[in-house]
C-alpha cells in the first residue's frame, strides 16, 4: 500500500509512474487527498472538541463548591453538547477513514525507473539466456505423452478424484517430484536461508498483508466457513511471520526459505497454456523470502537472482530471464525478474520463478518496520523468489532430456531421485 505522505507531497508522481503499470490513477488520487483533507479538518476539530470538554468539566467542581450553581449547570449543559459534537465527529471520522483505506488498497505499487514501458508480456525485456536448446529431432514428445508413456504422472486419475489440474504423481514422477523439493531446500539453506515450514491456509490478515486481498480473491481457494484461504505461494504466510513487527538493525538480513504446495483456480485459462503441467491448480513450489533494509533491498534483488539462475543452470535447462514490462508487473511489484525454461518438445518458453523487488508496499500493509541506530522508524522492504516452481521444470526436464527411449537425470539431481534414468 502507498503511504498518504507520498500522495499529499507528490501527487503527480504517483500518477505518472502508475500510467506505466497502464494504471490511470488520477481519479481514486484526487479522491483520496480530498478525504485525507477532510480526515485531518475532523480529527483537529475532534481534539479542539475533546480539549474544551475537558476544561469545561474540570470547571464544574470549582462552580459547585462556591455556590454558583447556574455556572455549574451551563457547563454541565456546554459539556454535554460538546460529547455529542465528539460523538458526531467520531463517527463521520470513522465512515471517512473506511472510505479512504478502501482507496488506498485499490492503488498498485509505483514502479521503479528500472521497469521498462509496455502494454503486456510482449514487450518483456530479455535481460540475458544461458544453456544450450536441444535439438530433439523427430522423436520429439511432450511431457504429457512422456508421463503417459512411462506412467510417472497421471493426469486422468487426478480428473477422477479432484478434477482438471490436479495431477497424480507415481512412482519414479513422485520421487522426481521430492528430490527436486529437497535439491532445491538443500540449495537454499547452503545460502543461508532459514527453512520454515508454514501452514498452508491463511487468514485474511495475512492475504492483505501481502497483497493478495482484496485483489486476488476470485484466483484464491476459500474456506469459507473458516474464512482461511489456501496459499497461492509459500511467500503469503512466510512474509506474514513478520507482520506487526519492528525489527532491529542487527535483524537484517532476514532470509528465509520454504515449501508448500500451492492453489490456484487459474479462472479464465485455456487453450494449449493448461495442458499437462503447463498450468495446474495445486502445484509444488520453494520459495526465497528477504527483509532487507531499503537502502541494501536492490543489492538482495541482484542476489537472488543470481541464486535462482545458478539453480537452473545446475538442472541443464535452456533459460532466459526477463525483466517485466510495466503492463506486466504484478499489483504489488516495483520490479520483477521472470525465468523461464525452453520447451524443446513444445517449441515454447515456460515461466518457472518470479524474483521480484516489493519495496515498502508490503510492509507498509504489513506494519512490518525496523528501528534504525537513532530509534527512528521506518519501513523495511521485502523480496521474494520462486526457487523454483516444479510443473514446469518438470515438464521441461522430461521434454529435453528424452533420449534413447528413456529420460536422463541432470546429474546434480541424481543424488536426490537415487536412480539415473526413467525408462
């Protein structure tokens, strides 16, 4: 969430740098200082108010004891007013302050100059690629066929018990499945990453808290008698662990890791992007979480994507890393780093991590501030990557590295599954 002090010092800012998320932000702007006007005239009034309340009844007492009982009864008769004149101005402040947070929510994280101009994922900019594509020849088979072909993932027993997108690993394709969960946490802590292992359903505090609510409801799994939701990604109740909490400078850095399985219902998806493992609605996922202090938090950017680029290159995929364009960063991103893999057997790019720079957004909905050396306080800043999301490494896995009628095991994964091939 954006602070109000950004929007009454530079409201023109705002505006201009929110155009580039293709955001018109002037109406909702205009609306919000307006009521932040008024939410400062009610509250000096308020405590005007309160003031003359407190003198007039400390009045009382005195008038009482000499006898000047008409005094007496004309403060009495003044205070009374003056609490129903707070009472007023309570209430007018409280439907005030509803309206404007339900502004604030509505406005996206402002970009940082380091986001490039553009309508939509077309005009992503290709920050670098590395590893070699395969050339597969003719025997070329999607990771459909080749989960069919070796009966590693079952596509159709997931429809049976669950319904499309919910897929049943076996065999060989679970423990693929575990050895990429482990390889990727081994990787992680090495990094210094504390595993944490959260819980899976979230309560709306925490939803908001990171800027998942009000905006994504509709793509969140919802308990509704609880009113939990299933986390959409492990960075939800990671991040949330330091919600309404002011940390110290020795705190810093806050580095965190863990794996969840993860839910989305992904409405509105089809065509050739959901087949397979392309796109599912319950998916394993590691995540990198950090808390930086602000002036260290694009240093922490850098490294974590140097971090997730040395765990694809470990895996043999052909990858490339985009920075996003401003029409496709996320609500609550200022910038964002996309890897994805080549399908060699799909002739595709498949997106397996986002690495993205929050800033103070989420802090700020968050609370979740630092003491500096002089106990001032300010917002902290938060990160986080996917380190990596499994479907589609998986599906480029078994896509690239089929050989010879069976598929090769990247060897820095070989320790993990305990077997070299899947044939």
């Amino acid at each position: 969430m954006l602070t109000l002090k950004l929007l009454r010092e530079d409201p023109e800012f705002v505006i201009r740098k929110l155009a580039v998320k293709n955001f018109d932000a002037r109406e909702i702007v205009g609306k919000i200082i307006a009521l932040d006007g008024n939410r400062r005239r009610l509250q000096a009034e308020l405590d005007t108010c309160l003031s003359r309340q407190k003198q007039k009844a400390a009045l009382i007492g005195g008038f009482m004891k000499e006898g000047r009982k008409d005094e007496a009864e004309a403060a009495k008769a003044e205070v009374a007013a003056l609490k129903e004149r707070s009472k007023e101005l309570e209430a007018q402040s409280d439907e005030n302050n509803t309206e404007l947070n339900s502004l604030m929510v509505l406005l996206p994280n402002i970009p940082c100059d380091l986001v490039p101009e553009g309508k939509d994922s077309n005009d992503n900019v290709v920050v670098r690629m590395g590893n070699e594509i395969p050339d597969l020849g003719p025997d070329a088979l999607p990771h459909w066929e080749l989960a069919k072909k070796f009966d590693i993932i079952d596509f159709d027993l997931g429809v049976k018990l669950t319904g499309a997108g919910f897929p049943v690993y076996k065999g060989k394709g679970a423990r693929l499945q575990r050895a990429l969960i482990n390889m990727f946490l081994d990787i992680n802590t090495s990094a210094g990453y504390l595993e944490v292992e959260p819980p899976v359903m979230v309560n709306e505090a925490s939803g908001f808290g990171t800027g998942q609510l009000p905006d994504k409801e509709g793509q969140m799994y919802h308990a509704n008698l609880d009113n939990y939701y299933l986390v959409p990604t492990a960075e939800v109740p990671v991040t949330n662990i330091y919600r309404d909490v002011i940390l110290g400078e020795n705190d810093f850095p806050v580095k965190m890791t863990a794996y969840t399985p993860c839910f989305r219902r992904e409405a509105g998806s089809y065509g050739k992007d959901v087949r397979g493992l392309n796109r599912l609605h319950q998916f394993d996922k590691v995540e990198i979480v950090r808390i930086e202090k602000p002036e260290n938090s694009y240093a922490a950017l850098d490294d974590m994507i140097a971090h997730v680029e040395g765990i694809v290159k470990r895996l043999g995929l052909p990858y490339r890393i985009l920075r996003l364009c401003g029409g496709d960063l996320s609500f609550t991103s200022a910038i964002t780093y996309d890897f994805e893999v080549y399908s060699a057997a799909q002739g595709r790019w498949l997106e397996i991590s986002s690495v993205s720079n929050f800033e103070s957004y989420q802090a700020n909905r968050l609370k979740l501030r630092y003491k500096d050396a002089e106990g001032k306080i300010h917002l902290a800043h938060t990160l986080n990557g996917s380190s990596l999301a499994l479907p589609r490494v998986v599906a480029a896995l078994l896509e690239n590295n089929y050989k010879d009628g069976r598929i090769v095991i990247p060897e820095a994964l070989r320790p993990y599954t305990g077997f070299d091939y899947i044939d």
